[in-house]
C-alpha cells in the first residue's frame, strides 16, 4: 500500500504521461473489432497505451495461463481445469455480448436456416444449396444448384465454441457426432483463421457458407441469414436480437459469469449469440499494471458500453453490469 501511495503521489507531481502504463493482452478476434475502438479510446483520454493481439481464444487462454500478457480473453469461459492450470484466481469479466451470423457466398440474401438443416450442412450432409431440405424452409426464393463450401476455423475459437454449442443444443446428431468446444473434429470443409479469415474464405469461394461475429459479416459485406429460435421464429443476427438472447441468459448466470446464452427462449432472441470475456487474475502483483487495468475495465463499464451498438454488439444488461462492476471492484491490486 506505501509503495502505491508513493507511486501515485509521483504522478501528480511529474505529470501522468511520463508514468504512461502498457498493457498487453491478447485473445479473441470475436471482439476485435470493439477492443480496438476502446483501446484507441482509453489511451486518447488516459494515456493507457493497451496492445492486443487478437489469436483467437484458444490462443489467449494459453498466453494468459502462461503468464505472458496482463489478460487475456475469450469468448469460451475457462474451464475448472484451465482456470487451475492458470493459478486458481481468474476473473471472467464478460464485457459485451455478440451474435454469430451465418454468412453465405452463394448469392443468397434472405436464407432461412433450422437449426437441424445448418447442422446437417456442417457434417456434409447437405452438399448444394438447392437441396430439398434448404428449399422447404425458403419456398420463396429460387435456390443456385450450387455445391455449398463449408468454412470454419481452423484455430482453437470461441466464436467456434459459441457456435458448436448452439448446433449441439439443436441437433442430437451433431451432439453425438461432433460436439462443442473451442476446437472440434470438423466433418468437412476448409478453415479459415480467426473471424477474419473464415470471413475471407467465404468471399472467396462461390457457394460458401461460414460463421462469424456480426461484425465482421457486416464490415465485408456478407449476406446473414435468419435462423429459427426455440421459439419458431426465423430471426436475423442484429444488435436487438442479440439484447434478446442476452436479457434471457442472464437470469440464470453463475456468480462467475461463466454463462453460455446460445438457444435462449424469446421470440425476438437470435439463438447463436454469447458473451465475450477479459480474463484478469483477482490478485493483481504489480501495483501500477494492476490499478491501471482495474481502471480500464470500470471504464469499459461505463463510457466503453455506450459505443457498443455502432459496432454492432450488445451491451450488457444493466443487472449484470452493476454485479460485473462490484466484481471488478473486489480484485485485489498490491
């Protein structure tokens, strides 16, 4: 506590700028998009500089265990096993909610997909675009006899866990076959690293279809298609559908945070969305390192969820952000 006390008082007399904290993460490209607006942001009004590489979930996890960046992140919680192997005392901060969007290069813009269709799809199953199963769901659109391309991420991902989660939750068959995780045993198909690179691999290959964050469907271009929720609805991946799926998740979120939100019921929730996480150790050893990313992550509370909605994510319901901020609040800074 003396040496904070001392650091700080250093600051006020010499000025912020020469005691200029970094800090490095790395993770998810599912919220790429967001961190790198509040990043920018934070370092203009804070002079925080924050580097971030996004790896992929997986990625961030390992580099976060290791020790190797001050927090990591992902849209897969951690595992009781992983948060073990990465000392014991993590803290899942859930920071904004996202929607995977089905994106197809096949000319497509107003597709319709069941649950059970988009699995059969990924398990090779369903092989051109014109097969009678895709037909029954859209009798008003002229489907190309065209051979559908399946995309998907070749990196251990947490838009990858997001999704596979949602096809086990609706398809006993893939639930049996494939399961969910960050990195599964993909049937067919060909990948794509990170969000961007299934976003690229669906441009580029006519017939394509992929999944990404909304975002990044949106920024390339990518027509999306509406998917039926439990509740019988064909629902596009959209910000308000997202607050859907995110207002119906919460109510039974662990103390932790650690909630997966896909399949949520509602008749206006998108069924493939999922809450994105910092991952931050409770116990923060290094005094300056620590109250600069407790800082930071107040921020992304207040000020760092209004930009949410322009980027296409949802921000966090108000109940769960008041329990986020009282969790911040509890890490421990020497």
């Amino acid at each position: 506590m003396l040496k904070k006390l001392l650091f700080l008082s250093l600051m006020v007399l010499l000025g912020t700028q020469a005691f200029a904290v970094t800090l490095n993460g790395a993770g998810a490209t599912f919220p790429y998009p967001i961190y790198s607006r509040w990043f920018s942001d934070y370092n203009g009004e804070k002079g925080v500089q924050i580097n971030y590489a996004p790896i992929g979930s997986g990625g961030g996890i390992r580099q976060f265990t290791a020790g190797v960046v001050d927090f990591g992140a992902s849209d897969a919680p951690m595992s009781d096993s992983e948060i073990s192997k990465a000392g014991g005392d993590v803290q899942h901060i859930p920071t904004v909610a996202g929607a995977v969007a089905v994106v197809n290069n096949a000319g497509i813009k107003d597709l319709q997909l069941d649950g059970e269709t988009l699995a059969a799809i990924y398990m090779g199953e369903i092989k051109k675009w014109n097969d009678d199963k895709i037909a029954a769901l859209n009798p008003d659109i002229k489907l190309p006899n065209l051979d559908i391309t399946v995309v998907y991420r070749s990196d251990s991902s947490g838009t990858t866990n997001i999704f596979t989660n949602y096809l086990s939750a609706v398809s006993t068959a893939w639930a049996a076959k494939v399961g969910a995780d960050k990195s599964v045993g993909w049937p067919v198909g060909v990948g794509g690293k990170g969000n961007p690179g299934v976003a690229g691999a669906v441009k580029n290959n006519e017939g394509a279809i992929g999944y990404v964050e909304l975002a990044y469907a949106e920024t390339n271009g990518l027509a999306t298609a509406k998917i039926k929720n439990r509740a019988g609805k064909f629902v596009a991946p959209t910000v308000d559908s997202t607050v859907a799926a995110a207002a119906g998740g919460i109510r039974r979120m662990p103390s932790d945070f650690r909630a997966m939100i896909v399949n949520q019921p509602g008749a206006d929730a998108y069924p493939i969305c999922g809450f994105t996480w910092l991952l931050v150790h409770k116990k923060q050893t290094n005094s300056e390192k620590g109250q600069a990313l407790v800082d930071f992550l107040n921020w992304a509370m207040t000020k760092g969820q209004k930009s949410a909605s322009s980027l296409y994510y949802a921000p966090l319901p108000e109940t769960l952000k008041a329990k986020v901020q009282a969790a911040i609040n509890n890490i421990s800074v020497e």
